[in-house]
C-alpha cells in the first residue's frame, strides 16, 4: 500500500509544474488541444514513475521526485524562447495549433 501512496504523491508532484505554467501567463485555447492533454499525462506518468523506482522514503520525498522527473524534462526540451503557447491558424481557418515545446518554455 506504500508503493500506491508514493506513486499518488508522485502524480500530484508531477502536476505543480503545469500549475506554475498555467498561473504565469494567458491560457486560452491551451486546454482545448489534445496536445495539451497528452503532454499532462506524459508529465503525470513521468512523476508516477519516478516515484515509484527511485524509491522515496516518504510523502514529502515522493512529492518531490513527481516534481523534479518532469520538470528537468521538460526544461530540456522547452523551446529557448517563450512565445505565445497556441497559435492561431494561417488564414484564420482550422483549428489552432497546440506548441508542447513553446508552452515548456513557460
């Protein structure tokens, strides 16, 4: 039953990354992307994974293994130069178009 706990602290971890992004910057149009989601779940699974093999003596520890996982990751592969996460589509029809790189920049 530990393992669980430390994985579920690993996974809440994961997410204060994306909170700090969200909390930095105008978001709209980045929640209706499925590129959005992806990347939230890949985040969410790198910090459940690191929870559960780097094996964390503690909440607090498994807290910030979720945390660390995803957020070294994705500060390597962020974009160099923030702009602006969602752009909108050449001509003004289709959808507009999700950036993981550029919102990682964030």
């Amino acid at each position: 039953m530990a393992h669980l706990d430390f994985v579920l602290a690993g996974c809440i971890g994961a997410l204060f990354p994306e909170l700090v992004r969200i909390g930095k910057g105008p978001v709209q149009g980045v929640f209706s992307t499925p590129g959005y989601w992806i990347q939230l779940a890949s985040q969410i699974l790198l910090g459940a994974l690191a929870a559960y093999f780097l094996g964390p003596t503690s909440i607090k520890e498994a807290i910030t293994l979720g945390f660390t996982a995803p957020q070294i990751v994705t500060r390597v592969a962020a974009a160099p130069t923030p702009t602006p996460p969602v752009t909108p589509p050449a001509g003004g029809g289709g959808p507009a178009t999700f950036s993981t790189q550029i919102w990682w920049s964030r």
